[in-house]
C-alpha cells in the first residue's frame, strides 16, 4: 500500500510540473528594426525611370518597397538588414541602367534604356527635364 501512495504522488507530482510548464509563454524576444531606408541619388529622368527602378527593386531580396522622386532623382528603398545590404542595392540600380550615388550605371544596361530615359537625351539637358 505505501508502495502504491508513493507512486500515486509521484505522479501527481510529475503531471503538476509538467502541466505549469505548459501554461507559461515564452518570453517575447528582443528584436532590432525590421526594416531600414536607404535614399541614393540616382541617374533616372523621367516616370518611365521611375517605374523600371520601382520594378527592378521589387525584384531584389529583402526590398519591402522602393519609391523615387523624380524631381529630386532620390530612390528610397525600404529594406531588411537581415536579407541584404547597401551595396547589394546600389548594385540591383547600377544593372537597371542608372547611377547610384557616385557609382556608375552598368554600361550594357544604360544601352538599353529607352533614349527618353538617357542622362545624355538633349531634351534633360536642354530643358532640366
């Protein structure tokens, strides 16, 4: 009999434990930013600009949104830190024909570009387009 009360609290014992141990959450963890902005003065012109660089940088990892103001040539993108890097995204702007900062566009893909979207199109540097 006192074998059987020792086992009965033993298990008593173990199920108790094992039950509060389920009811706890775990503890929330400490996270940086999600994202982070990057703006990059940028070669591009014209709206036709503006689409193909919002595009091509939807396209890139980590990028959760891409925006330009054409007036000012400045691209904002909104990135994860985790996924990419600011190297990595001024690279994806250099293969879409433009330039991204002080870095020049890649030369087959500006020979792509449409003639409207061209830095060297008389019309940008005639009127300030």
């Amino acid at each position: 009999m006192k074998t059987f009360k020792s086992f009965l609290l033993t298990a008593f014992v173990v199920l108790t434990g094992q039950l509060s141990y389920a009811q706890t959450a775990p503890a929330p963890k400490a996270k940086g930013p999600t994202t982070e902005q990057l703006q990059m003065k940028t070669s591009a012109v014209c709206d036709m600009c503006k689409t193909r660089l919002e595009k091509a940088m939807a396209y890139e990892k980590g990028v959760q949104g891409a925006t330009l103001d054409v007036a000012s040539q400045v691209l904002t993108v909104s990135y994860r830190p985790d996924k990419t890097t600011p190297a990595a995204l001024r690279t994806a702007v250099q293969r879409t024909g433009y330039d991204a900062d002080k870095e020049v566009a890649d030369a087959r893909a500006y020979d792509r570009l449409p003639d409207c979207c061209k830095k060297t199109n008389a019309v940008h540097t005639d009127s300030g387009h």
